[in-house]
C-alpha cells in the first residue's frame, strides 16, 4: 500500500488531501502544517509521495522541496497551492517536483495526479472505490 504525507497550513485542505489519497489507496502516515518539518518527515517514514503547500508559516513549499529533493532526489512531491505565478511554478519544476496542483482541486483530478505521479515511481495504486 503506497504511503503519503501531507504537509499544509489549513486543516480543511489536509482533510481534503487525506480522504482523496485515501480513496486511492495511500495510508497517510504523518500530517504537517509548516514546511520546517518536512525533511524531517521525509526521513522518519519515507513516503512514496509528499504532498506541499507553497505558502505556510516557517519554512515555505518551494524552500522545502528543494531542500528534500537535494538531499533526496527520488522523493515525489507534489505541489498543492493556490499560487499560480510564473516564478514559482519555474521555481518548483526546478526544484524537481513532479506535479503542481491548482486549488480549489476538482478531486478527480486530484486522483488521477496522485495516481500517474506514484505509477510513475513504480507503487502500486489500488482502484478508487465506485
């Protein structure tokens, strides 16, 4: 079963977050509010995929992800915000994150990113539910 952490500042979101992967099949295995404690979620449990905000207190999503993806580039991360400027989207495809998705998220799309990113890194997702 695929493993996923969620990091975002808004309870609302992360709820939204852990019942869409849920639906997939993913096992949340830690939640966080601020980008500070990334790296070190990372570590301790080794997500297939790791969702992020951009804009949190601390330590933002783009700082985050480039410090994960230097010190561990296999990582899937999926950028989760509503920013859409020009800069951060660059900023984030060279941070090497595998996907920007826009909020509000239509959940369907939201599954089929989720899906496509943890197939392309060889985990294998179960079907949604009908």
């Amino acid at each position: 079963m695929p493993t996923a952490v969620i990091v975002d500042d808004s309870p609302i979101v992360r709820m939204q977050l852990r019942q869409i992967l849920t639906r997939i099949g993913c096992t949340i295995v830690a939640e966080a509010a601020t980008g500070d404690e990334v790296k070190a979620l990372y570590e301790r449990h080794r997500p297939d995929l790791i969702t992020l905000d951009i804009v949190m207190p601390g330590k933002d999503g783009v700082t985050a992800a480039i410090e994960l993806l230097r010190d561990f580039p296999s990582a899937t991360v999926i950028m989760c915000t509503s920013l859409t400027t020009r800069d951060k989207i660059l900023a984030c495809q060279k941070a090497g994150v595998c996907h920007y998705l826009l909020k509000p998220f239509d959940p369907a799309r939201a599954e089929q990113v989720f899906k496509f990113a943890l197939e392309r890194s060889d985990v294998a997702v179960l079907r949604s539910a009908p």
